[in-house]
C-alpha cells in the first residue's frame, strides 16, 4: 500500500493592487488614457479572453499597445492589471447587452482600434476538453450544452462593431481539425464579406522560439492590402538552454522569491531574464510523495508507465499508459496545459527528481522571469496552461504589421472568389453532373456518386449522367441511355443499379440507396446537394496545394492540407461549388500521371483567374499565385 509521505499544502494567495499599475487605464479615464498613447504614435489593440496575459504580451512585444482585455477569471485578471496598463474588465462577452456596452466603451471615447486578438476558450473544442466534459455530462454535472463553445460568436461581434485594421483569434487546432473547419470558415466567410482578407494558420509554436510541442490554430485577418507574413521559423530549443540558469531545489519545493545562483549562458535564458532586476520569483513547485520520488528516480525520458515495477505503479497501465513523463533534456517539452494545475506528473524535470516550478512552466510558455502571477500555485500553473505563449503571439501579430509591404499575390481571399467564378463557368459546361445547381436532383446525384470509384475520366462520369439532369423520377428508357452513355464497364456496373428506381416505390428506393452508399459514395451525394462538405480527400487538397502554391499535399495533408481547403472553401452556399471544382482539378492533376504534374484544367483556373484579374478596372494588378 502506498503511503503519501508528504502533506499536501496549499499555497498562500499572491495579490496585487487592485487598480493595476500607477500607469493603468480607468473606465472614467479610458477615452484620455488611450489619447495619449495614441499621440505617442501607439496603434492600440484589445485582447478578448486574455486570461493571465500572454497573448497581450505577445502584442505588446510585436509593437501595438493593449488598451483593454476581457476575462472572467479572477485571477487572471489580477494577473493582467498587474502586468499591463490598459483596462481589465470582468466582463461576461457571452452576452450580447456586453459585446455592444464594450464597443460602445470604445465609441463613445472617439477611440480607434487597430488590433481585435483574442483566443475563445477552447476547452470545448480540444480533445482533453471534450472527454472531460463528456465525463462531466454522464454524470450529471454539466449541461450536455457548453455555452462556452459559442463565445466566438463574441469574438466576432466586438471585432465587427469595432471594425480595427486587422484582427487575431487563436484556438486548438481541433476547433478546425475536429469540425471540418465549420466554425472557422464561417468567421472568416463574414470577414470576408465586411472587406477583409483572412488566413487560416497552423502554427507549430517551436518555430518561433517556444520550447515546447504545441501547435494552434491562427485566424488572421486584415483590409488594408498588405501581405500577412510570419517571421521565419527557427531552430527547435532544448531545455537545457531554457531552464539551465535556474537553481537546482534539491529534494526543496523553492520559494516565491529567490536569488539566481548563476548567470544566464543562452540567449533565451538572457530573454528570460529582461527586467527582472536579479529576482527570481515563483520558482515553486509542489513537494513529492514517497512513492512517486521512488517513481521519479527510476524514469528516463521515452518510458511508459507499463515500465514502470508493478510495486510503484497506482493506476491502471492501460488507462495510463504516460501518466508519468520525464521532459527530455535536450528536446523540446510537451505542451504546458491547465492540466498542470491539477498535477504535474506529465512534467516531470528533466533533471531533477520533482514536477516543473511555476516558473519553469512560465519559461517553458515563454513568459518572461519578471512576469508575475496572482493567485494561488494552483492558480498559477492554471492560467500559463491556458495562455498563448508570448512569443507565439508575438510572432502571429507580427504577421499583420502595418510595416509590411503591399500585397502582389492574390491570397486565399481573391482565389477563392476566382475559384467560385470558374466553378460555376464549368457547371454550365460539359462538368454540369458535377457540380450542384439548379438541375441537380437526388437522382442525378445518386447516379454520380455511384460512379465515384469508376476509374475514368470526369467527362465520361458526367456525359453518363447527364440524361438524368433535372429528371426526379427513372424509366427504363433512360436508364438505359445513361448505360449506353457509359464507357467502362464498371461505369455500366454501378450506374445498372439504378434499375432498382424504375418501379412504382420510387422515393422510398432511392432513400435506401442512399442510405446504403459508402462514405466516399455519400460524401459526394450531400456535396452535389449543396451541403457543406469539406471533403478530405487526396484530390481537393492536392488542388488547393497547387492553387495555393503550397505542399500540403505532399506533407501534413491531414493538417496543413486541410487547411488550404479550408482557406479555399470559405463557408456558406458557395462553398459546395468551390469543394467540386477543386475536386474536379485534383483529379486531373492525378491523371496527367504524376502528382507533381500541372493539368489542362489547372491551367484553365489560372488562365480565367488571371483575366478576370486583368479585367478589374482601377485594381492594382495581382497575380494569381498567393504569397
């Protein structure tokens, strides 16, 4: 039986003024407030959901001023007014009465925003999230309904009544990856229309100076005509050069406040340690049981709790197959999250025998050591797990500075609106059968969903269906033109099984084949209905890559794939016709007989969009290609 070995205390709560700093912002003051940093030249921005303040920082680093933040968390709001000068209101932005209040704060003042950023909390579109509140929900304890799971819409209604410069909105790749991109197109589908240019980012976090695996979702937009450029990537940071200047705790749990004992030997460990004044804070971490010490000193970094002498283990190995990890020295970590908060036996040190410190974990997100935070340990470790690291966003922000030059390249914005023009051309031509409109019944979109497997061309696929456009109902006469029409066997095959819709039960056979269709089968049928399918398969994304000037689809294309489709794709009725059209390139791209190869209707795209381009009296000229 294990024994605890050491009493579980918790720490004392860290408080700050409650006004902020000297220089901070107040709601009577605010309208001179941001007066005077803007006639200091000062582009201001707002945070919305800026927790502890990382975001913040990162904007603040990237040269705009933080005029206001919202949260609804104490601490992280004692944490903001403490680190920042601008207003930290707990304010509620899932009530509409609110979103107007703040942007009427901002209206009444006479005050411009350049920047809107914010991350909505992503608890319930992460994957740890949404097994927690599923768990949550059967038992009983949390409506099957998450509220929090709107608050974009939020986001979106304080950035469209402020209506800044550019705007910012970060979140977990599942927010994307888990929906087919469904909520974020449809943000930036409304952008769009209100005159902006968007781009949907995943950002791994190592590639600009975050020590860590940790990748996000990135929305940016902007509507002033320049390019959206990141800066370039960097080298993946190990952490002994993240962490090597601070003091060994030697079986200690550290204090609040401390000393260095050496002298930084890296530049990230010099970064770290700007403005600190030779205090160490927060360097902190929770005592170790006996039996998890025991733990702790037979781990090596790679090994599985299964490895673990059955006398250590306290959990099932196969519900815990990494409930211990000892972070590598010479690697990246594992991403910080809230989860720290609860435990830390995912971070275990590198190097030494306990969990991370508070400002380990603060490092390891790229807060700097003169960083404070309010609240308990607990509080701490919660609000760097939820934050974006400073130098994530730093770099995000970065890429919608006014400093940048202006756009040559049409981005996914202008492709996208030449995609939509160049897919409805080819749906009154010989690609009708492809494509949904007005001729597109349940029948004919049965008929080519059928087909999808058949190896031939699309012309063949379509020409055999095309007798069927605008037709409800099946004769045996037609049915046996749509045969005849076929020119593979296998065409003849599939398209034979239509016989079934020739009798009386009509309607209730053609749902059953419906019904009865395979994935790859019903994901073209709802396409050619008109549903917002984003389709992920190699065909779409290998022509979103090449329209994009991109290799998504050569590398990461469950990833970075998906997200040129979903920057081509955009949201709303449009967005089926656009899924076809790129389906329609990609496939002839397959068959010019090598996927590096360009096509004839690749070059078709490009040679309509570029007159189309040419064709725009009093626009600067744009080339196709994004940049």
């Amino acid at each position: 039986m294990s024994t605890i070995g050491v009493k579980t205390v918790r720490s004392s709560y860290l408080s700050f003024d409650e006004d902020g700093r000297p220089d901070a912002a107040s709601v009577t003051g605010f309208g001179r407030w941001c007066r005077e940093h803007a006639d200091r030249g000062e582009d201001l921005a707002v945070d919305l959901f800026a927790g502890a303040g990382g975001l913040s920082l990162g904007l603040e680093e990237a040269g705009w001023t933080v005029a206001a933040s919202v949260d609804h968390y104490q601490a992280a709001l004692e944490t903001h007014r403490h680190n920042f000068g601008g207003l930290a209101l707990d304010w509620d932005l899932g009530d509409e009465d609110v979103q107007k209040e703040f942007v009427d704060l901002f209206r009444k003042n006479d005050v411009t925003v350049d920047l809107v950023a914010g991350g909505p909390p992503c608890q319930p579109f992460s994957r740890a999230g949404r097994a927690k509140i599923r768990s949550l929900v059967d038992a009983g304890e949390r409506a099957q309904i998450d509220p929090r799971k709107e608050l974009w819409r939020g986001f979106l209604s304080v950035a469209q009544g402020l209506r800044p410069r550019a705007i910012l909105m970060e979140n977990v790749p599942d927010m994307g990856l888990g929906d087919d991109f469904e909520v974020i197109r449809r943000i930036a589908e409304t952008l769009e229309e209100d005159g902006y240019e968007t781009s949907i980012n995943l950002a791994n976090a190592w590639q600009f100076g975050v020590p860590q695996h940790r990748q996000r979702m990135i929305l940016l937009a902007r509507r002033d005509g320049k390019v959206m450029r990141w800066p370039d990537a960097q080298k993946p940071l190990k952490l002994r050069d993240v962490l090597g200047d601070l003091p060994n705790l030697n079986g200690g749990v550290g204090r609040r406040k401390m000393s260095y004992t050496t002298t930084p030997k890296t530049p990230f460990e010099n970064l770290m340690r700007e403005g600190s004044d030779g205090v160490l804070y927060d360097h902190m971490t929770r005592a170790v049981r006996n039996d998890d010490l025991e733990v702790f000193k037979r781990l090596k970094k790679g090994m599985l709790y299964s490895e673990i002498p059955r006398e250590l283990r306290r959990y099932k190995v196969n519900s815990f197959t990494d409930k211990y990890h000892r972070l590598d020295v010479d690697g990246l970590s594992r991403s910080i999250t809230a989860h720290i908060a609860k435990d830390g036996y995912w971070y275990i040190h590198p190097w030494e025998d306990r969990t991370l410190t508070v400002r380990e974990a603060a490092r390891i997100q790229t807060f700097p050591d003169r960083f404070r935070f309010a609240g308990t340990r607990s509080d701490a470790f919660k609000q760097i797990g939820n934050a974006v690291p400073p130098l994530l966003g730093k770099a995000a922000a970065s890429a919608l500075s006014k400093c940048l030059p202006e756009r040559t390249t049409c981005g996914s914005t202008i492709a996208k609106e030449m995609l939509l023009k160049w897919g409805m051309r080819q749906a009154q031509g010989i690609f009708e059968p492809w494509f949904p409109g007005p001729r597109m019944t349940d029948l004919v979109a049965l008929a080519m969903a059928l087909q999808t497997r058949c190896y031939t061309s699309d012309e063949n696929l379509c020409h055999a269906a095309r007798p069927l456009l605008g037709r409800k109902t099946l004769t045996p006469e037609l049915l046996q033109e749509c045969v005849y029409a076929a020119t593979t066997v296998g065409q003849k095959r599939q398209l034979g099984k239509l016989l079934r819709l020739c009798g009386p039960e009509n309607r209730d056979q053609l749902d059953k084949m419906v019904d009865e269709l395979g994935d790859a089968e019903r994901e073209v049928f709802d396409l050619l209905k008109g549903k917002d399918v984003l389709m992920r398969r190699p065909a779409p994304v290998r022509a979103a890559a090449r329209i994009l000037g991109t290799d998504s689809d050569k590398r990461n294309r469950g990833t970075n794939g998906l997200v040129d489709l979903a920057n081509l794709v955009g949201s709303g009725s449009a967005a089926s016709i656009r899924v076809a059209a790129l389906r329609l390139i990609g496939k002839d791209i397959s068959r010019s007989g090598s996927q590096d190869s360009e096509s004839c209707l690749l070059d078709d795209f490009r040679s309509f969009a570029e007159q189309e381009l040419q064709n725009r009296a009093g626009e600067r000229q744009l080339r196709l290609v994004a940049g």
